[in-house]
C-alpha cells in the first residue's frame, strides 16, 4: 500500500482521506475523478509530472497504490525526476481537468523502497 500524504483536495475527498500518514520523501501526484462514467472500475486518473508517469484506480487509496507501483518500476528502469516538457504538460492537462469541475486531489506518494535508494 502506498504512503500517502494528502496536500489538496475537494471538500469531500478531504474528508474521505483524513489522517494520512507523513511522508519522509515522495513524489507529487496528481488525481481527478472521471465523473462522466466513461472509465467503468478506473474513474480515478492519477499523474506523477515529475517522473512522466500515469496510471488509474477504483476508487483515490487504489490509484496512489497503482501510481505507488509505476513510480517504483520507473525508479528501478533508471528515470531520474525532471521539470521538463512533459512535466509542464501534464500540469497544464491537470489545471484544464480541474477548470470542468471534475472532483481532484493533490497528494505525496512514496513507493517502496528500490535498489539504489
């Protein structure tokens, strides 16, 4: 199970994700809920900018397990964190999900621990 620490969110995730736990490192994420039910099981999206990594859950504790999951495998393939235009673009995906209204939330996710940490 991921780590997580919640940084932001709508008022009814806030209160569905109270007492996260602290996070000593970790990685910003991104989620937003697919209220439309286009993604029947995986309404949640989830996005690390930094690692240019996505992924999706059932239900906000599932997607941070999942994008958990992908940071790690990037991580062990050797990525190395960046700022670049990638990490820009899903910034600005996320700021134009977030202008419609759909349910987001901002979080720390820290994977498990990886060779090289």
């Amino acid at each position: 199970m991921a780590i997580a620490l919640l940084t932001r969110a709508d008022e009814s995730l806030a209160a569905e994700w109270a007492g996260g736990a602290p996070v000593e490192y970790g990685y910003e994420v991104l989620l937003v809920c697919d209220t439309s039910g286009d993604s029947p099981g995986t309404p949640w999206a989830v996005f690390c900018p930094s690692m240019d990594v996505c992924s999706a859950g059932r239900d906000p504790q599932d997607a941070l397990d999942m994008i958990a999951d992908a940071i790690y495998e990037a991580l062990v393939d050797g990525v190395e964190p960046a700022k670049g235009n990638a990490y820009h673009e899903v910034i600005s995906y996320y700021q134009e999900l977030m202008a419609t209204g759909l349910p987001t939330a901002e979080a720390v996710v820290s994977p498990a621990p990886y060779p090289g940490q």
